[in-house]
C-alpha cells in the first residue's frame, strides 16, 4: 500500500510563486511514475505534469515554461514548483503515483491552491 501526502498549497497573488511537496510512503519504486493533477471549481481533474523514474518530464500546454516537476526518490518525495501563477492556476492540486502501466493508481488527498488576481 502507497500514501501519498501533499503540503504547500496556500493563496498567492498572481505573478507569485509556489512550491507544492508531496511525500509517499509504503513500498515505493523507482519506476513508479509520479503525477501532478488539478481540479479547478466546476471542471474536471487534469493532468498537469509527469516524471517517471528515470527523470523524464512532460507537462500540459497551460503550464508549459511556469511549473517545473522534480522527484527525490531518496526520499520518496516529489515537487512541483510553480511560477508566474495565473488566477487560473486556482485549483485542487493531487498527486498520483502511477504503477504496472498506470494499472495501479494511487491519490493523495490533495492541496488548495488559490490564485488571486
């Protein structure tokens, strides 16, 4: 079994930045791909950044140049920094581990995220 917690959400003026940290404990791997998803009010959850055990990255067009995902696997830790935040970036972000193909999911239970204009 996998948990996964996440910190370091909170409210910021636009422009501004943050750092959201998410912490997994239980049996972890390093093939075990790491995501970050959001749920904006009123619209579906979406994926908004990717980086598999070896370090590759991928992240949604609306994000593309302002946030940046990293992994500690160390410490079983994995980061999103955003930058130049948007008041469109306001959301609950959730961190997903992905294993065997994404056939095995794990939630966390996610951080508030709000951007003011």
């Amino acid at each position: 079994q996998v948990q996964l917690v996440e910190s370091g959400g909170g409210l910021v003026q636009a422009g501004g930045s943050l750092r959201l940290s998410c912490a997994a404990s239980g049996s972890i791997f390093s093939s075990d791909v790491m995501n970050w998803y959001r749920r904006a009010p009123g619209k579906q959850r979406d994926l908004v950044a990717t980086i598999t055990g070896g370090g590759s990255t991928n992240y949604a067009d609306s994000v593309k140049g302002r946030f940046t995902i990293a992994r500690d696997n160390a410490k079983n830790t994995v980061f999103l920094q955003m930058d130049s935040l948007k008041p469109e970036d306001t959301a609950v972000y959730y961190c997903s581990l992905y294993r065997d193909g994404g056939l095995t999911r794990y939630w966390g239970q996610g951080t508030q995220v709000t951007v003011s204009s």
